[in-house]
C-alpha cells in the first residue's frame, strides 16, 4: 500500500499497494516480469512524448489529458444561484520520467516528509525492510535507517513531521499481519515502537489517509479481506474502533478532501475481486454514505488527493491482451459534483506501486509492470501545472 502526502508531513491519504499470490511455481517475491513485458522509461520521457495508452492498454493518440472540466454556474428554480463551479487545476497533467529507485520495489509504502519521499519496505525482489529517500529538489536517492523487520504491504502515513507504519505482512507471509505500530524520526534516523493495534484489528494493505492528526485505517486483509475500520491518533498514541466499512476491501485507496475521508477502488479476494463503490466517510457522525462508483474498477492501485480530487494510478488484474494484467489508468474523483474523470494513461502502467504528494506533485516509486510479481524501478511524476516538472 502506499501513501499520499502533502511535503509538510500532512498526510492525506494511502493508496494500497497489491496482495497476491505468485503465479504457480514461483516464490513470493522471486517473479521476473513476463517476457516482453513493458521496458523502462528513460528520464526525458513526458507524457507530451510519450505515447498513450487507452484504459484496455492498446496504444492511444493522445498522452497529455485535458484538465478536468469545470461544472458551470447556474441558476436553480426560482432564481437561486447554484454553488460556485469547483476551481480547476492549473493545467493540463503532465507526466515525467526521474531517476530510479535504487532498486526494484514493489509492494511498498510511499510517503512524502519534508520535501522527500520516503519508499518503505516491500519486495526488492525479496521481502525487504530496506527504506529509501528521494530528495525532489535535488533528485537524487539515498538510503535511510531500515524497519525492525522486513515486512511488505503496509499501512503508512506522515504526520506531525513523523511516518508512521500502522500495521503490516511480516516477512513474505501474505496471512501474518503484524499489528506493531512504528514511528520513523527523520532527525534521529530511527525507527521505535508505538502502541500496537489492537488484537483482531491487524491488517495490512488497508485504505489509509490522515487527517487532523489521526491515521485513519479503513479494511484490508489478515489472510482474508475485512471491512474493520479504526483510527490512530498520534498525539495520544491511542487506537479507536469505527464503523465498520460496508463491504469488505483492500488493496484500496483514500484520501482527505474538506474534512471528509473517502475510500475508493480496491478488491475483496482474489485479483479479480474488483470493488466499484465509492464511500465517504464523516468523521464527526463516523457514518458512511455511497458515492458514484469508479468507472474502471480494479484493486492494488495507488492513490493521492491533488487539486480537491483523489487521484486513482494503475491497478492489476486487466484481461485485455499485451497489459500484462496491469491497468494504465488515471482517474479522477472530484467530490464537489460526485463525478469521475480519466485522465491520460500512466507512462509506464504499474500495480503495487505508491503514491505521495509534494510540493504539488504526485511521486509514483516503483511497482510492478506485470500481474503477480515483476518489480521494477522506475519512477514517475505527475502535475497539473507544467512549470512545476
């Protein structure tokens, strides 16, 4: 799984990465990529020269999307002005290619802190506790203190100037979910211990997003998906039950948007288990109420909020030819008129990969570009102002 953070250490969300098993005969971890699978990007590549891909992954015209249109203003029955449209981005998104990652990576968490972005644990090809720091003004890697263990799809956030690892796979299980709670200080390089999640409640590959200093876990799995639902709030280190979701998911995405959380894509299951609906979540009446579905349904996507819209990146678990199971979608949900848009397709389509938001831009670390395993190291960014690349 994966987050989705501002560069002040103000999460605003986590997109799950993807929790499946190795096709036959291969170990966790230990699959290449399909023989002609995708190559890598170079960094020159923008989405203005690359090119595109439909939502099925056959080649497309365009590789620039135009910005998400405005709803106009309008006036209701009796002459009363309808709400002000939503504002729209500042551009067309934009994609570019950065330097890779160390190494290959997926399964990972990624989450910006202090203008970096942290790519924690995950399969290098092998279960790894190794954590990684990309520094986006000077574009360059380094290596930072590992986990206490080695451990993929977790649950992870930024806040208060600290990331925090909620919950996890321990070593290459995909049924041994730890509750251990760990807080990383980027002044001391360190990792500690923190009040566990409760017994019952561990999971790993949930929907993940922060907000007003609290972690909020929505599903995931412990060898079978849930739809238990809780909330860490850093300051007290304390943990509370929620609501459960309702419908089991993981693999999943949410993200803040106006003081509601909402949770998006992801599957229940197997590969295929795709869960379409949308849930917005209130805090203050902790009820749940249904949103428009996405149009492209899929799970072990990453997510982001940019813009007031949850962004939705990849997925696996496509059954068009020449995909090889991954989708290369971007999609768009804007809560101020409940709609999706499609943006242009990924440059590079990925499953198991993360999403974290700096400075206004969306870093998308590693993943996989085959169903199952097939790591790879490239690394992607995505805007909606060209000035910013």
């Amino acid at each position: 799984m994966l987050a989705c953070s501002s560069r002040d250490g103000s999460d605003n969300g986590v997109a799950a990465g993807d929790n499946e098993m190795a096709p036959a005969g291969a170990q966790p971890g230990g699959e290449a990529a399909s023989p002609g699978a995708p190559g890598k990007l170079g960094n020159s590549d923008t989405a203005g020269s690359a090119a595109g891909s439909s939502a099925n992954g056959s080649p497309g015209s365009e590789s620039v999307s135009e910005a998400l249109p405005l709803t106009p203003s309008a006036m209701l029955p009796g002459g009363t002005p309808a709400p002000p449209a939503p504002p729209a981005p500042p551009g067309a998104p934009l994609q570019q290619a950065l330097p890779d990652l160390i190494s290959v990576r997926q399964e990972h968490a990624a989450v910006a802190l202090g203008g970096e972005i942290y790519v924690i644990g995950g399969f290098t090809p092998t279960v790894t506790a190794t954590v990684e720091a990309f520094d986006t003004a000077a574009q360059t890697w380094r290596a930072v203190a590992s986990l206490p263990a080695a451990l993929h799809h977790a649950n992870a956030a930024s806040v208060n100037g600290r990331i925090y690892v909620a919950g996890f796979y321990l070593g290459s299980s995909f049924t041994n979910a730890d509750p251990r709670v760990l807080e990383y200080d980027p002044a001391q390089n360190s990792w500690s211990e923190r009040t566990p999640m409760p017994a019952g409640s561990e999971r790993a590959t949930s929907c993940v997003a922060a907000l007003d200093g609290k972690i909020y876990l929505f599903g995931g799995a412990r060898a079978t998906t849930v739809s238990d639902a809780s909330v860490y709030d850093v300051a007290a280190d304390s943990w509370q039950a929620l609501p459960p979701l309702p419908e089991a998911r993981e693999h999943c995405v949410a993200g803040a948007i106006g003081g509601t959380l909402y949770i998006a894509s992801g599957r229940a299951g197997g590969i295929t288990g795709f869960q379409p609906n949308t849930w917005a979540f209130d805090p203050a009446t902790q009820a749940y109420s249904p949103r428009a579905p996405i149009p492209t349904a899929r799970g072990g996507t990453a997510g982001a909020v940019l813009a007031e819209r949850l962004l939705i990146f990849g997925g696996e678990g496509n059954p068009a030819p020449a995909t090889f199971g991954v989708w290369p979608n971007i999609d768009a949900y804007e809560p101020a008129s409940d709609s999706w848009q499609a943006l242009a397709p990924m440059l590079l389509p990925r499953h198991g990969l993360g999403a974290a938001v700096s400075d206004g831009r969306v870093y998308l670390p590693g993943g996989a570009a085959a169903q199952g395993f097939g790591a790879v190291n490239d690394h992607t960014v995505l805007s909606f102002d060209s000035s910013a690349l």
